[in-house]
C-alpha cells in the first residue's frame, strides 16, 4: 500500500511538472505571436511611369510580421513606429520604412551589403537571401550612449519598360532604425540575441507588391 501511494504520488508529480512545462511554452509563445503590419508608399514620390500610365507613379505597399508585445505608436505615411521593452532598464524605439527606387540589376544580396555595410563581420546579427530579395540587420556605433541598429530589405519590384531604363530596375526597399531610450542600459542581449534577431524575422517574411497611383 505504501509503494503504491508512492508510486500514484511520484505520478501526479511527474503530471503536475508537464502541466507547469506546457503552461511555461504556452506562455513563451504567446510572447512571441507576430502580428502582419502594412507599409503604403505614398505616390509622391514613387516612380515616374512613362507610355500609357503617364502620369501616374509606381509605388510599393509591403508587409511584415513583428512581435506583438512591440507597442504601436502614430508614424507618418509609409512608415511605422513602434516601442518595444527589452527588460525594466531598457527600451528601444523602432521604426520601418518603405520606398521604391531605381538601381543597377543585380544580386540582392549585394545590393544590401553595399547600402548597409557593417563595422565588421561580429557586427552583422542577422542575414538572408533569396533570388530576387534580401535583408541584413547590423549593430551601428552608439549615439550618446545609445546603442543604434539599423536593418534593409531589398528585393526586385519590377523591371517594366515604362519605369526602369535598360540595366536597371525598380526595387523596393524597406528601411528599420532602432534606438535605446536615452539613459537606459541596455546590454549586448538585448540587440545581439533579442532585437536584432526579432527585426531579422520580421524582415525574413517581408513581401511586397507594386501598385500604380496618380498623386492628388
């Protein structure tokens, strides 16, 4: 009797510690649930459109995935803003941009890595690329005391005749700054192995889309 009321108790302890285990994941994900966000390029200034659609400008709309603990805040057409908390001593305020321009066909890969090079390799906290599209995240130097990242996403819009010269192309291009509250501490973990990498997913999922407006 003893072993087996040992036994039934070693048994809802084991019970109670997965339930305590699948509680804690839940509770992890939920932290972690991304949410679509949507960038419009306003029409000025856009790219100008020759033949028919003269008069109209090629813009780009794109979307991302971010945390949805990442506070929204009010940002101008285009953009977004948001405020996000790393832990109670350090804050961060991120924003992303979106923009269509003309460039050279060529690896996107490369592309990003000349509009956004890194003090070094150490510095690059997260990459990734595919045919037509590519991003990077890097640690920028620190502006009195606060720690700067900034990140790209590039990818090929559309090489139509009416837009893009012979050679070149439209690419679409979102921009991520972000910056730690003035007087925060915000150590290497929370840009190296938190933010960084959160604004890489982001980035990793983007997809974007061209849309012909005539500017009011």
């Amino acid at each position: 009797m003893i072993l087996l009321k040992a036994a039934r108790r070693a048994m809802l302890l084991t019970l109670a510690a997965v339930l305590l285990l699948v509680v804690s994941v839940a509770e992890a994900q939920r932290g972690t649930t991304l949410q679509s966000r949507t960038l419009a390029e306003p029409a000025k200034p856009g790219l100008a459109v020759s033949g028919p659609l003269h008069g109209y400008r090629l813009t780009s709309n794109g979307r991302v995935m971010v945390p949805s603990t990442w506070g929204s805040r009010s940002a101008l057409a285009g953009r977004l803003r948001f405020s996000t908390r790393q832990n109670s001593s350090c804050r961060y305020d991120v924003a992303y941009a979106i923009r269509s321009v003309l460039a050279p066909i060529q690896d996107p890969a490369a592309y990003v890595a000349a509009a956004l090079p890194a003090i070094g390799p150490r510095y690059v906290l997260d990459s990734g690329a595919r045919p037509s599209r590519a991003f990077r995240v890097v640690r920028r130097p620190s502006v009195r005391g606060q720690v700067r990242l900034e990140a790209l996403w590039s990818g090929v819009l559309t090489k139509r005749a009416d837009v893009a010269p012979p050679g070149q192309a439209a690419w679409t291009v979102i921009h991520v700054t972000a910056l730690s509250r003035r007087g925060d501490e915000c150590h290497a973990g929370t840009w190296r192995e938190a933010l960084g990498p959160a604004i890489g997913d982001s980035l990793a999922v983007a997809r974007t889309s061209m849309h012909f407006t005539k500017p009011r």
